[in-house]
C-alpha cells in the first residue's frame, strides 16, 4: 500500500510539472529555453527553482483599487474652513490635521488662520513655530491656569510672577496682531497681574476682545493698557482688575461684562460704574456684578452719586447677585442708568437661594423697568410668585418670561403681548407654562 502511494504521488508531481513546462514552452512571452531533460523529480525541481518562468501579464486585476472618500473632492477652501471652524474648539486639531496625508497637510500650512490661537504655555519653539506659521493673520492669545492637551483634556500649569512674564515676553513683540487677550488667574500669587500687564503698553489696532480675570488680586494700582487705544475693540469681560478707562479705548464697546475689584465700596463703588458707562454710552449688552466678602481698600465717598446716564442703544441687561441679598451698589446703580430700548432682563443668583431677597420688593419698586421689555429671565431670589401679574400688566410686550426656582424644574410662561400702548388686563393675556430642565 506505502509503495503504490508513492507511486501515485510521483506520477501527479511529474503530470504537473510536464504541463507547467508546454505552458512555458507555447508562452510567447516567455523566453525561448533547450527542451527540459525529465531525468529524474529530484532535477526537475532543482529544474524549476534555477530557471523560474516568466510571469504572463493576467487581463485582470488581482487587487481592486479602493475608491477615494468623498472628502477628497471637497475643494479646498471649504476643507480649510472646516479645519478653522474646529480649531476654535480644539487648539490641538491643526497639528493633528496637518498629520493625516499630504493634502490636508498642504491645506493646513496655507491656511495661516488656522494657527492663530496661542496658548501660552512651556512649549516655547511650539507656540514660536504657529505664530511663524499664522504669517501676517492676527492672533489670539491666551493665558490660563491649564493647558489643553491631545484628546480634549486639560493638564494644570504652576503660573507665577516670573513664568507669567517670560510667557508673556514670547507674545508682546506681535502686540499689534493681537485679535483677542484671554488672561485667567484662579489662584493667589504675588506680583502676577503686573508681570502679566506690564508690557502691555503699546497700541492694539487690532485688538477686538479682551478679558482680564483674576478675582484674588490685591493690586490696586490702576493699570494704563495699550497706550489707550484699540479702535476696534467690542468686547470686554473684567473681573478684579482697576482699568483706567479711557475714551480711546473703551469708547466703541458693544459688550461689557464687569465684576466690581472690591476695593471701593458704597456711594464710591456706583461713582467708580457710573463713570465707566459714562465712556462706554453705546453699549448693547451689560452684565453687572458686585460680589460679597472683599473689604475695600480705597477711600470712599459719604455724599449720594446723582449722575445720571442714558444708554440709548442697551438691549441685554444682566444683574448678578452672590449673597443673600441685593447689594446696595446694584440697587443704587440701576436708578441712575435709563435703558428706553431694553428688550431682555436676566436676573441671575449665584447662590441659589430658597427665597426671596429681603429687598426684592424695594428693588422693583425704584427700578424703572422700560416698557420695551420682552423677555425677562428671573433666578431663585429674585423670584416672587406675586409679581408675574404685575409684569404681565405693565409691560406691554412682554412675550416671555423664564422663571429658575430650587429643587424644581424650570418654567417659562408665554405670552401674548399686546402691542398697543393702552391699558392691558391679565384677561387677554394667554398663559402658557412649560417645564424646562435645569442647566
């Protein structure tokens, strides 16, 4: 049986190679060879290994051409776009786009608006290689108690006086491509507000945005910024900070997000906004906040603040409260501005509080709540069940009012306003109360 097994398994080896051999010999591709001498299987293998065949040429593929993602026909611009739009959110998706294939690194290295935002941070050459790369776009600079790393995640950044100025010394010799100034300090060191701002004293022509936080400072000097002048800047947020409020400089702000410094307080503390909105009259949306447990540094006056300012194109009115109660600066504040063109009033507590503020009714009783209003967002304290239907009476085009209690869903109550200026009853006003999740 082992002898006729071998026997049929030479006679398959050689019927195999004799084929292979006519395929070889009638190829007219392949080279012209001697007739092969079929001695023995053990020379026709070393036959065959010696003097491989010529490979034929197959009429069809043997692998399939995968086809190309959609998104490889998107023409460039739009590509850079998307790239833009999401480095807005992500400061690590230009170095992570410029790493997936030759196009979309090309893409990225001609879009100089892409490597505009600077985090400031230990990576010096880093941050020195995007502005490089950002060419002649503005920048947007940005100084915070983290850093942002690859994934979306965010590592703490020890920041003191002398780290703060040698980060700050990478970004002050491009101090006219500034866009935008983001500086936030959540922990106490000394010297830190100077060695931030001390080298910010040249013009800012191109400055739009600029927040300054740093709610801890014990600095009362009042800082002098860009030599006073930043035509183009809109947008401000301050908390913590004396600014020397300059027309040049503050004068064109559409936005203003202002946090009491705490060192004044009383008639001195309304004195000190008074004059800051006296600069900036052309204000669209304001955000007030005197917060609680500082106690103030500076002198302060005794006698009443009676200047009065008009904000004639003011549509957003936001006041904030921390403590148990209104303070008396907001309270005293808010009956020398006058706001004709008013369209939304939020009332925000930072405290969450059970119940009404003591004052809450004086508060409304001496502020003069513009007739334009028509939606009034209402927090916590500075609810009272009882003064729905007044405003509902009063207010002849309220649509809308957001009510924000403890331990229960949200409401919002819709109206129908009513447009005419004549008396209005509670009868032809519609309620319509709808739950709404808290944030």
């Amino acid at each position: 049986m082992f002898s006729l097994a071998c026997s049929i398994l030479m006679s398959n080896i050689f019927r195999h190679s004799f084929s292979r051999f006519k395929s070889i010999e009638c190829d007219p591709m392949g080279a012209s060879e001697p007739p092969l001498q079929l001695s023995s299987p053990r020379s026709l293998r070393y036959r065959e290994i010696g003097h491989p065949r010529s490979l034929r040429r197959s009429s069809f593929p043997t692998y399939q051409i995968a086809r190309p993602h959609f998104i490889h026909s998107l023409p460039f611009e739009i590509l850079a776009l998307i790239f833009i739009l999401g480095a807005e959110d992500d400061i690590q998706l230009p170095i992570t786009a410029s790493h997936v294939c030759r196009q979309w690194r090309g893409v990225a290295l001609r879009s100089p608006s892409l490597w505009r935002r600077v985090s400031l941070s230990p990576h010096e050459r880093l941050w020195r290689e995007r502005i490089d790369r950002a060419r002649t776009c503005t920048l947007d600079v940005g100084l915070l108690p983290w850093r942002e790393v690859r994934g979306g995640g965010r590592r703490a950044q020890d920041l003191n006086a002398y780290t703060v100025q040698w980060y700050m010394y990478l970004v002050l010799p491009f101090i006219h491509r500034w866009r935008s100034l983001d500086l936030l300090f959540t922990d106490y060191q000394p010297y830190l507000l100077r060695g931030a701002l001390a080298g910010c004293g040249s013009p800012a022509p191109a400055l739009e945005e600029l927040s300054l936080v740093y709610r801890l400072n014990d600095n009362t000097e009042e800082f002098l910024l860009f030599s006073a002048y930043a035509p183009r800047l809109r947008r401000l947020t301050i908390d913590g900070i004396r600014l020397s409020w300059s027309p040049h400089l503050f004068g064109n702000l559409a936005y203003l997000d202002y946090t009491h410094h705490g060192f004044t307080n009383g008639h001195q503390a309304v004195d000190d906004v008074i004059s800051i909105l006296a600069v900036s009259e052309r204000l669209v949306e304001l955000r007030l906040l005197f917060p609680r447990g500082r106690l103030p540094i500076l002198p302060s006056r005794m006698e009443y603040v009676t200047r009065r300012i008009r904000l004639r194109h003011l549509k957003h009115l936001q006041l904030t409260v921390d403590g148990s109660d209104i303070p008396f600066e907001l309270a005293h504040l808010i009956t020398l501005i006058s706001v004709r063109r008013l369209s939304s009033l939020r009332l925000v507590d930072l405290g969450h509080n059970h119940n009404r503020f003591p004052s809450l009714k004086s508060f409304f009783y001496m502020f003069p709540i513009p007739r334009s209003l028509e939606i009034i967002d209402i927090g916590h304290g500075w609810y009272d069940p009882r003064m729905v239907q007044p405003l509902a009476q009063s207010l002849p085009r309220l649509s809308k009012i957001a009510i924000r209690k403890a331990w229960t869903p949200d409401q919002v109550l819709e109206l129908c306003p009513q447009r005419s200026l004549g008396k209005s009853h509670l009868n032809q006003i519609n309620l319509h109360p709808t739950g709404v999740s808290n944030h």
